[in-house]
C-alpha cells in the first residue's frame, strides 16, 4: 500500500515526492540516534535487574503495591511510545503481569510528572493537575480492566 501510495505520489508530483522523502529521511535519521540509545540502556537496565525482582514487585502477587510502583514509574519516565512497547513486551516476559504493565504504559503516555512545570505554565495549575490526576486514576481504571480480561 506505501509503495503504491509513493508510486502514485511520484507520476503526480515528482518534486514534492523527492522532498517529501528527503524529509522523511531526515526524520528517521535525527530519531534513530535517540531510539537507539534509549533502547539500549533499558536493556542494560533490564538485564542487570534480577528477574524475581521484576515478579516480586510487578508480578502476579504484586497487587495494588505493583499498580502503585508501575503508576509512579510511569508517571515520571519520560519515554517515546514506539520505545515502551518493546520494554513493555520485555516487562511481560520477565514476569510482570499484564494489568501492571497497562498501567505502566499508560501512565507514561498520559501522566507528565517530568513535563507538568511546562504544562502549568501554558494550561494553568488547575487544568494541568486536574487532567494529570484524572488520567492517573484512568489507567488505574485500565489496568484492572486488563488483569481482569487476561
């Protein structure tokens, strides 16, 4: 489908389409180098944590004291999405369950504990501490949901 897409996009405009590449191109350069970094050290981090360590606490017997460590870990880890679901999958195949790593990554994506100066600053202390809030009790939410279908 991309390439028919890109196919089309050249007969259409051949300029636009070299431009729209070369941009493209320099995206993914200028998020490789990032990627690759983060990847890596989550790596390093994960293979220096012990296993039982990862089912002790973010386990199926970790209960509300997982959600909690997850919720706050999440909360103040400042990750790129396409970066979490390989740690995600990496967290499931060490132990943690999947209603304590829904958590986490949800938490990453919608709580900013790292971003909320800069947040309050354009939203309003209000705003920016009632939707921080709210989306912390969702994925709390999200998370039982999920224990419960898996």
């Amino acid at each position: 489908m991309t390439g028919l897409s890109l196919l089309l996009s050249f007969v259409l405009d051949r300029e636009k389409t070299f431009l729209g590449l070369k941009k493209g191109g320099r995206m993914l350069f200028n998020i490789l180098h990032p990627f690759l970094n983060i990847l890596i050290l989550i790596s390093i981090m994960l293979f220096f944590i012990p296993e039982p360590l990862i089912v002790r606490y973010l386990g199926a017997n970790s209960g509300w004291y997982g959600f909690g460590i997850a919720a706050v870990i999440g909360s103040i880890t400042l990750i790129p999405g396409f970066i979490s679901y390989p740690l995600a999958a990496t967290l499931l195949q060490q132990g943690a369950t999947y209603a304590v790593v829904a958590v986490f990554m949800t938490t990453m994506m919608m709580v900013g504990v790292v971003t909320l100066p800069l947040e309050i600053k354009y939203f309003g202390k209000k705003a920016a501490i009632l939707r921080n809030f709210l989306n912390l009790i969702a994925a709390i939410i999200i998370g039982i949901f999920m224990g419960w279908l898996m």
